[in-house]
C-alpha cells in the first residue's frame, strides 16, 4: 500500500529504517505515502485504480 513514487522521500526512506511497531503511527501521520484511491467493500479492497475489480463487487 506504500506508494514509492510519492513526492514524500524522507518520509519513506524513514519507513525503510524505524523500528516495524512505529510504521503504523508514522503512515497514519503522513498518508500521503499511501497509493490511493484505498477503496473497501465489506471486506474486501483495492488499493490504487481498479474499475474493472468494482465492477465485479456490483455484479454480487
């Protein structure tokens, strides 16, 4: 869900080197790293643009 191409890269040279249990609050603090758009369907979802996966969740 990381997106390496964001304009962000001290921000994602930082997430390659603190400890795992501080990754969460750190991508919560900066979302901008995230590939977006993040979008659910009950449980299931998709990260970046999927029109022919949504398709598939209004056939159901």
């Amino acid at each position: 869900m990381i997106d390496e191409a964001c304009k962000d890269k001290d921000t994602l040279a930082l997430l390659k080197y603190i400890a795992e249990s501080e990754r969460e609050e750190k991508i919560l603090s900066n979302q901008q790293v995230l590939k977006t758009p993040i979008v659910r369907n009950g449980k299931q979802a998709t990260v970046g643009y999927r029109p022919e996966v949504w398709k598939g969740w209004a056939l159901h």
